[in-house]
C-alpha cells in the first residue's frame, strides 16, 4: 500500500520494465492521481487541489521494494506499507515504523529489503 485513499489519476497508470536482466525494475506509477470527490468512487470527480505521483519499484537482483514520492500536493495521512499474507498489518511504511497511517511528503522514499 504505497498511499492507500480513495484516489484517481487523472492521466491512467504506467506500468513498465525497465533495464536489463538480472538487474530489472518493474515499476508502476500513479501519475497525477489525485483525492477522489463525490458520494460515489465510481461516478466522482477528482480533488483539484489534490496531485499526488507515486511509484512502487520492485528490483531484480536485490529483491528490494522501493515506494517513491515525487509530487504529493494536498496529500493527507493515509495507510503506507505492507500486510501479512493474511491481512493483518506487516511492515510500516512510515518514519515512525510503529503505526501505518503517515503523511507521505515530497521526495519522500521508503525501501523494503528482505531479510537475510
């Protein structure tokens, strides 16, 4: 859960490898997403003074997990990190790693790396 509101881009995901292996990156990036308006998520409109872009990268080779946080205009606290396989909170994504609720700011950058 990289940024976990109700939200909707404005201009679609982008979903792309890059590199080469063993050294690829699968990133997928909400761009110019933004607050979700309106009594039902399926028909409201967006915030306009809500711009929010944010990657997540998986890494080949490292098995590393990046969230990236390049514009987050409006952003508000939301759920950041990951679940256990059965739903229950995992690991924070959060500066203060004891609570999942965080307000992600610009450039902010959270990395995932698996255990030995």
């Amino acid at each position: 859960a990289p940024y976990w509101r109700d939200a909707r881009t404005r201009t679609g995901v982008c979903v792309a490898t890059v590199g080469m292996a063993p050294n690829r990156r699968w990133v997928v990036e909400w761009r110019e997403a933004g607050e979700i308006v309106g009594a039902d998520a399926g028909v409201g409109g967006v915030n306009d003074s809500t711009r929010w872009t944010y990657e997540v990268i998986l890494s080949e080779g490292t098995n590393t997990i990046d969230f990236v946080y390049p514009r987050m205009d409006g952003v508000r606290q939301a759920q950041v990190g990951m679940e256990n396989i059965n739903g229950s909170p995992g690991i924070s994504g959060c500066p203060d790693d004891t609570v999942y609720g965080c307000t992600p700011f610009p450039n902010y950058i959270v990395r995932f790396e698996p255990i030995p």
